[in-house]
C-alpha cells in the first residue's frame, strides 16, 4: 500500500491469469474452485504455494492439538483454547484466497468472568469450534504419515540419480541400479509431482471447507447478531430522544418562560410610558422578544414535540405546516388521523418530514411540500414530496444520511428520488411486525 500526501490511498494487488490486469482477484467461495481452473495456469499461480502453506501450518495447529488433547490431557480446557485456533482459522483460510469466515458468537456484556464462560459455554458455536479442534488433532498424525510418504516417494524418484551413485535403491518392487533406471524414475516423479500437488491442495481444500462448516454462523446465530444489533441502536434511539426531551424540558421551562414574562412586561410597559418615541422603542422590542420567543418554540418543537406525545404523528406532521412552508399532509387508505404506532416508529416518521422539511424550505427552494402517509394490513408508508429544484443526496454528514440511518434502526426503509430540477421524492416503508 503506497499513501502519498494528500491522496487516497493505493492498493497494489496480485492478479492472477484469470483476473483482468489492474483489477484484484475475488476472493474465491470455496477452496475447490481454484483447483477447477486451466492446470498450466492452476501450477503456475500462487495457489498451490498458498494451498501447501496452509497444509503445513495446518498440520502444526493440529500436532499442538494433538499435544493438548492427549499428552497434557486438557480435555476440561478444550473450549478456551478451541476458541482461540478458530479465530485463527477463520482468517487463515485467505491463504487460499477465501473471504474471512464470519464469528457466529454474538457480544456478550455478562459482569464477571464466570458469568461470561458460562455464555460461551451456552452458544453452541462454541462446540463446535471444540469440535473443530477435536477433528483437527485426530487427523493431523495420519495426515503427517501420509504427507512424509507422499514427499517421499515422489522425493526419492526425482532425486534418484543422486542416490544411487553408490547404492542401489528400491522403489517398490523395482530396484534402481543403474543410470538409466535413476533417470528414468526422475521422470515418472516429475510426472507424479502432479497429482502430488492437486492431492496436497484437496487436502488443505478438505480441511478450509470443514472450517468454513464448523466455524461459520448459522442462520439462527445471524438472526441472533442483528437482533442484538438492533436491540443496540434501539438503546442508542432511546437516549438520543430521552436527552431531547431533556432539552426540549429545560428550553420550556427556562429561556421560553422567561420570554414571556419579557414579552408581558413589555406590554406593561407600553401602556405606562407617555413618551411617543419611548413607546414606539418599547413596541419595537417587544416584537423582537415575540420573534426571538416565536424562534424558540419552533425550536422546541423541532428538538421534541410534544404534540407527538399527546396527539400522535398525523397531529405533529401538520404542526409543520405552520413554518414558512406550507405543508399538506394527505391520510390514504386506511390510514386515521387518530391512529397511534409504537413511540419509535412514531419519532422516526415525524423526524423524516420535519427534516425533509427543512430541506426543501433551505436547500430546494420549495414553495410546498405534500406528506401522503398510507396503511394497510403489512406495511406503514410515507410519501415525501416537494416542488423544489432537486439535486438531494445522502452524502455522509447530510441530514438525509441520517434519516437513511434512523430508519434502519426501526427496521425501516427509506429511498430517495431528487434528480436535478426536481420534484424531491422520499419513501419511508416499514413491515408491520407479526
């Protein structure tokens, strides 16, 4: 990787006779498909190094297995040290050019050490990385013999002519004696280093394809991690609105009331004084106090609105409309103005409309903007439109960026129309849960 000053980033990677020059090579989605490219291509490729690599490192992990397992006798131990070799092994299988083998464990938050083992202990991926491990230490010392056989043979016959300056060898039933005979099984083991090869690269295929079946979440452990996923943003909401309410608290009760005493005493004030030119100062900042007063509600409401709470979000959506710009909010279907959601889907249909709301009275131009808002028996779905100049994105940092981000976080959906010239389009779509 070259980084220069002020530049992006340049990623240099290997390209093999298949991929297009320039372009990184794909991970492959299993061990076998390298294997089932062109042979000339296949043995003049990295991949048979990587395959042997793997192999061999393979057949390390297992003998320190093997040792654990049955010289130290461990077994107690084994799911400590079985989580640790498949985290290993769910990276290693990039040798063979595999993508990283997703972890099926989900985060856990248990206070102690004791309480946290007895969760991993629970999940059942933990045993089967134990499983893992177990298969792993097994196989490893007869796939040692049959590899020290393998390169043996195929070993020995190459080297043949160098063995057998002095002594005649044996190989198998034949006796190598002369030197036409050595140079002859130096051919037939530089054809046997063949399927040597592609033995070796099925082996270590065999064993990256038991890890991606052992080591990989299962449908039910995924389910698990996006639930807590959501469980975690829908903390994350709670705060993030607890701590608006705060504020919307504190601005009510603080600055907005001590603006209306102002604006009262002002009142007051006018009618006291007898000087034209005093009351005509005291009308002029009367006026600015009711539209600094005036400011702060629309703030209130833009940071909580109450009406939300009290009334639900068809009520708060046309609150809206008493901005700068109007704002027509059109119930269809089934849909009722009453009708009431859960708090967090109801904050995350509000805050859409009043931030596409801002956005065109700031940014598009608009002179309009109409809310649609349906229902029907699977789906809750609001419609976003206005007359504006268009050109809307979701670049990260922007207002729209962040309704995208809040709409997940309730399992919604939102998608975005805003070509150049306009109109602007937002569609909020959520499933109905069961």
């Amino acid at each position: 990787m070259t980084i220069e000053p002020d530049a992006p980033p340049t990623i240099t990677t290997e390209t093999g006779p298949d991929t297009p020059a320039g372009q990184p090579r794909a991970p492959y989605r299993n061990a076998w498909l390298a294997m089932a490219r062109n042979p000339v291509r296949y043995l003049l490729s990295s991949d048979p190094w990587r395959a042997l690599t793997h192999l061999a490192v393979s057949l390390v992990l297992g003998w320190i297995q093997f040792g654990l397992f049955i010289v130290i006798i461990l077994l107690p131990f084994a799911p400590a040290w079985s989580y640790v070799l498949a985290k290993l092994e769910r990276r290693r299988v990039a040798l063979l050019r595999l993508a990283p083998i997703a972890d099926p464990h989900r985060t856990l938050y248990s206070r102690g050490v004791a309480a946290h083992i007895g969760d991993r202990l629970a999940e059942t991926s933990t045993w089967r990385e134990t499983g893992y491990s177990l298969i792993l230490a097994a196989a490893t010392p007869f796939l040692s013999i049959g590899l020290v056989v393998l390169g043996a043979a195929v070993g020995g016959t190459i080297f043949a002519p160098a063995f057998t300056d002095t002594d005649p060898m044996m190989f198998g039933g034949w006796t190598i004696d002369t030197p036409a005979e050595a140079w002859t099984a130096t051919v037939i083991g530089i054809v046997l280093l063949i399927p040597a090869v592609y033995l070796c690269a099925a082996v270590s295929a065999i064993l990256a394809s038991l890890a991606q079946a052992l080591l990989g979440p299962r449908e039910e452990e995924l389910a698990a991690q996006l639930a807590d996923v959501r469980a975690s943003r829908g903390i994350l909401m709670n705060s993030f609105e607890g701590e608006r309410r705060r504020i919307e608290r504190d601005l009510h009760d603080g600055p907005q009331r001590d603006l209306v005493a102002l604006s009262m005493q002002l009142g007051e004030l006018q009618l006291a004084v007898d000087d034209d030119d005093v009351r005509t100062q005291v009308i002029a900042a009367q006026a600015r106090v009711e539209g600094a007063l005036s400011g702060l509600r629309d703030t209130v409401r833009g940071v909580y609105p109450q009406v939300l709470d009290d009334h639900g979000v068809t009520a708060a959506l046309i609150e809206l409309g008493r901005g700068p710009l109007p704002v027509h909010v059109v119930p269809q279907g089934s849909w009722h103005h009453t009708r009431r959601f859960t708090p967090e889907v109801e904050k995350a249909i509000y805050y859409t409309g009043s931030e596409a709301v801002t956005n065109a009275t700031k940014h598009a131009r608009a002179h309009a903007v109409t809310i649609y808002l349906s229902e029907d028996d699977t789906t809750i779905s609001m419609e976003i439109v206005d007359d504006g100049i268009g050109g809307a994105t979701t670049d990260r940092g922007s207002g729209l960026s962040g309704l995208v981000e809040r709409a997940a976080a309730v399992g919604a959906r939102l998608d975005i129309d805003s070509p150049q010239g306009g109109p602007t389009v937002l569609r909020w779509s959520k499933t109905k849960e069961l």
